[in-house]
C-alpha cells in the first residue's frame, strides 16, 4: 500500500487585490511545488476554521490583510489553539500578527526602528520633521495611512483626522490616543526587506526607487545588514515560520525596521531567478517537514 503523505491545508485568499502585487501567483506557484511532497488543499481565510480538522497543519500565506476577515480569523486561532493544531507561521508571534504596538515597545526599549509614538503626550519624543506618518495602530497594507504637515499634526490628532483623510481613503474614525501610531517621515535612501524561513536567512530585496516599493531587484546583504535584521527575528521568537524584515536606509546610513510581517509576508518570488526561487522551496519544505515531526 502506497504511504499516507502529510495533508496540509493551504489558506489563502487568490482573488485579493493587493497594489503593485500578485498574490495569487505566488501562492499558484508556491503549492505546485509542495504538491511534490504533500496532499495539499486551499482555502479563503474565512474557510480555515471549519476545515483544519481534516488536516495534519495549516500553512497561512498569502490570506491578505486580517481587517478584512477579523471575524473568521479570530475563530481560526481559538480553534487551532483549543486543538493544538500545527500552524505555519505558529500563532506566537509578536509583531504584526499582533498589531503595531511591537513599534511603540522597539522605540522606547532604543532599538533601531523608525522613531514611533501611540499618544498626543509623547510627541515630544519623534525628532523633528517636516512630515509625519500617521497610521491605524492595527492597519495593514498602507490602509488608512496619512501623510501629515508638522504644522497640522497636533490638529490633526485632536480632530482624528485631516483635512485629506477622504483622498487618501482614511475613514476618520481613528482617534488621537490608543488606535493610532505616529512616525516621523523619513527621507530614506531606498528599503530593503530580508526574508526567513524559520530562522534561517534566504534573501534579500531592495527598491532602488523609494517611490516604486514593489519594483523589486536582489540586494547583496552585509554582515553587517543580517546582524540588524537577525535580532529582530530573535525578538521575535518564533520557531517555525517565514517572516520579512523591511528596513530603511536612513539618512545617516544606519538601517531602521520599518516592519517586521509574521503574519503572512509576501515574498516577491518573482524577483529571483529559478535556482533562487528553487533554493526557497527546498527550505520552505525542510521547514514543514520539521514542524510535522514537532
């Protein structure tokens, strides 16, 4: 009789419209190649919770931004966990699976992150700048963003909103404390983001153009670049999972986090070449194979 292979059930939402991405080629591609070594299956993120059951894990990938499914999202987590379902990335982490609040902790604990504040009475602490970011504290994929004068951001706070909110598709609604971040605007040289399968380092990218994000070539990292971007994976502490660090190169030359996704990171496999894309796979399959036998 043939050996039962392990069953993995894949989520992923292939119909969102992400900017400047293709989600679901990515994920196309990506379970073409585990079907080599798995039964695999997917599902929409609001399908997890009701079919986990049938599987030996689930692999959370490319399931767009969890506002948009809150809900159902909450209810896959409850039950993974009441179950001790094996989940990819593990439910532990906490940066952005967890909000933005890991901004805020990073910022006041001095490490190198984008100087960010929570409240109207620590804006004394962000340096000077002529701009500032203002974000929703549990915002994701630049939704809600806003772009604020220095000379408007303590009105804008108080108001909790600007006067451009309806442009830029912000719906107003966020206050000034509790649900928001606030971030000086920096005038980076580029970003570039590094990528982990567990803990291990696969790649880099950068935008050479900071206005063209996604517009993506391989980045040669420093020691130096993967010392900065390793102790934030180790902050983080997950033992089975991809995670991508995006930093900026600030004007000083020093890199500072932007992000860390712990979530569900897109990959921008389409900026490798075969043997890149090949050595990610592999490791993505050694990762999976190592959390079955967990």
């Amino acid at each position: 009789m043939p050996s039962v292979r392990p069953r993995l059930l894949y989520v992923t939402d292939l119909a969102y419209p992400a900017r400047g991405r293709r989600y679901c080629d990515e994920d196309i591609f990506l379970t073409s190649r585990l079907r080599d070594e798995f039964d695999l299956a997917l599902c929409h993120p609001g399908e997890a919770a009701a079919l986990l059951d049938a599987f030996d894990a689930v692999v959370v990938r490319n399931s767009g931004p969890v506002l948009g499914h809150r809900a159902a999202y909450d209810a896959f987590r409850e039950r993974a966990t009441e179950r001790g379902t094996r989940v990819y990335n593990q439910l532990t982490g906490r940066a952005d699976m967890a909000g933005k609040q890991y901004l805020l902790d990073l910022s006041a604990a001095g490490e190198p992150v984008i100087p960010t504040v929570g409240s109207l009475a620590d804006l004394h602490l962000l340096p000077a700048a002529d701009e500032y970011v203002v974000k929703p504290r549990l915002g994701a994929d630049s939704a809600g963003l806003r772009i604020v004068p220095a000379d408007r951001l303590r009105q804008a706070l108080d108001a909790g909103a600007d006067e451009d909110a309806g442009a830029d598709g912000a719906d107003g609604a966020d206050g000034a404390d509790g649900d928001i971040l606030v971030q000086p605007r920096v005038d980076f040289a580029y970003e570039v983001s590094f990528y982990f399968v567990d803990d291990d380092f696969q790649y880099a990218l950068f935008a050479p153009d900071p206005g063209r994000r996604w517009e993506l070539v391989p980045y040669d990292a420093t020691a130096r670049d993967l010392d900065f971007a390793r102790r934030f994976i180790e902050w983080n502490g997950i033992d089975h999972g991809i995670q991508r660090v995006d930093a900026c190169r600030a004007p000083g030359g020093e890199l500072l986090l932007v992000e860390l996704e712990d979530l569900n990171p897109y990959l921008s496999l389409d900026a490798l070449d075969d043997s890149g894309r090949d050595s990610f796979v592999a490791a993505l399959r050694a990762a999976l194979r190592r959390l079955l036998a967990a």
